[in-house]
C-alpha cells in the first residue's frame, strides 16, 4: 500500500512539472507573438523627415514683413505616406510664435519609401515690422498609411530665368513642359521646382496648380513664379528639381 502511495505521489509529481512546463511554454510563445505583433505595428508606422529647408523674411516694397517657408521632405518609413496636415510656426528669438502657416500642401501629397516632396508657401507676418525678428521655425507634418500611389507627371526642358519685378517677389521663373504618361485623365496637376545652389543647398520652392486638365499621353508647358521669395538668393540659384504629379484630393 505505502508503494503504491508513493507511486501516485510520483504521478502527480511528474504531471504537475509537465503542466507547469507547458504553462511556461505557452507564455513564452505568447510573448513572441505579441513582441512580433509590435514590431510588426513599429513597421506599418509613416515617417517623415526634412532633408533640406530654408526659411527667410524680408520687407516688400510696400513695407510689409513677409516670410517664406520651403522644404524637401522625405518617407524614411517602410510604408507609403499620405500627408495629411502641415503646420509651421514661425518664432522670434524667444521661440515665442509670431505667425503660423497651416495647411500648406505638400507636392505630391503620397510619398513612397524612400522618396521626397516639397513643400513651400509664404505669408505676411502682421505683427512684425522687423525681419531680423524671425529667429526660427516650427515644423509639424501628420501623416498616415496608405496604399495608394501617386500618379507622377513627366516634366522635360526646364529652364531657369531671372523673375520680372512688379508688385510681388519674383527672384526667378522656371519654366518647361508636362506630359501625362498614364492611360487615364490627369485633372488636377501639380507643379513644384526646388532650387538649389551650387552646394545643393535647397533656397526657396516654386508651385503652381495647372489650369488645364490632361488627356493621356497630353502635354502642357508651365510656369512657376509663386509663391513670392527672397531677393537675397537671386544669382545663387544653379541648380532646379522639378515635381508633377495628379493630385487625388
């Protein structure tokens, strides 16, 4: 009888470890799964970068403040990016905000792994009389997952001009031509130039939206004069890239 006790003891001994094994075996394949599942979350996440950006504030010849904001931005993430908002702040000294520009449009607006956009726009600074108030900038860019592409326009004989001064800031004109290589209707095409100097140092963005839609295989000559820019980069300017795509909004 005592054997036969000391036999059950063993059995429940025995089960009991196997049970406990398969307890800690089963948390740990759960704390895999859910360490994968993070990583997984971590890569379906949008991140946007600046790669280049310039901002800079001058008098009008009327006497007004004006800014300029321009950028190329960059998905450094894993998955395409829609860019859904950016807002940028512009601070004096104190990083106290002088005047915001929300909303401003990115060309394109759905940014691939790995590829870039720009943005630019400039505003008038009402409370400012003087530019040298203008310390820095505030740059916030929302941005979600999609699967969507961008329907990428060809651009071709870009030329670079000096800008007709009347009542706006026109350091500089690019001009040239845009094809729309896919097989469906482009009707709400987007322009964007980038200008760089010699050092490919990006001083100021150029856009416009088209005023005519595009048949397939259709071609347009443009020209990019908005928004107004800085005097002081007129004569440094060397080098153009050039943005056109079929905006989906």
């Amino acid at each position: 009888m005592k054997k036969i006790c000391l036999f059950m003891l063993g059995c429940m001994f025995i089960l009991a470890l196997t049970a406990c094994s398969s307890e800690s075996q089963t948390t740990k394949t759960d704390e895999s799964q859910h360490s994968k599942k993070e990583v997984n979350v971590e890569k379906e996440k949008t991140k946007i970068d600046i790669l280049n950006e310039t901002f800079t504030a001058w008098k009008s010849i009327t006497g007004a403040v004006w800014v300029n904001y321009s950028a190329e931005i960059k998905n450094t993430g894993n998955v395409a990016a829609r860019i859904d908002d950016i807002v940028v702040d512009f601070l004096d000294g104190d990083e106290k905000i002088l005047q915001t520009a929300p909303m401003i449009s990115p060309i394109p607006d759905i940014i691939p792994p790995n590829e870039t956009a720009y943005i630019t726009e400039s505003i008038t600074l009402e409370t400012v009389k003087d530019p040298a108030e203008l310390k820095n900038t505030h740059i916030n860019i929302e941005s979600s997952k999609t699967d969507d592409e961008p329907m990428m326009l060809e651009t071709d004989n870009i030329e670079l001009s000096k800008g007709k001064h009347s009542d706006i800031q026109m350091p500089y004109l690019v001009t040239g031509t845009v094809t729309n290589s896919h097989s469906e209707k482009a009707d709400n095409i987007l322009i964007s130039a980038a200008l760089y100097n010699d050092k490919d140092e990006l001083l100021g963005v150029l856009k416009r939206t088209l005023d005519i839609s595009l048949d397939p295989h259709g071609s347009e000559k443009f020209e990019l004069n908005y928004p107004e820019l800085p005097d002081e980069i007129s004569g440094k300017v060397s080098k153009v890239k050039v943005k056109a795509y079929n905006s989906s909004y």
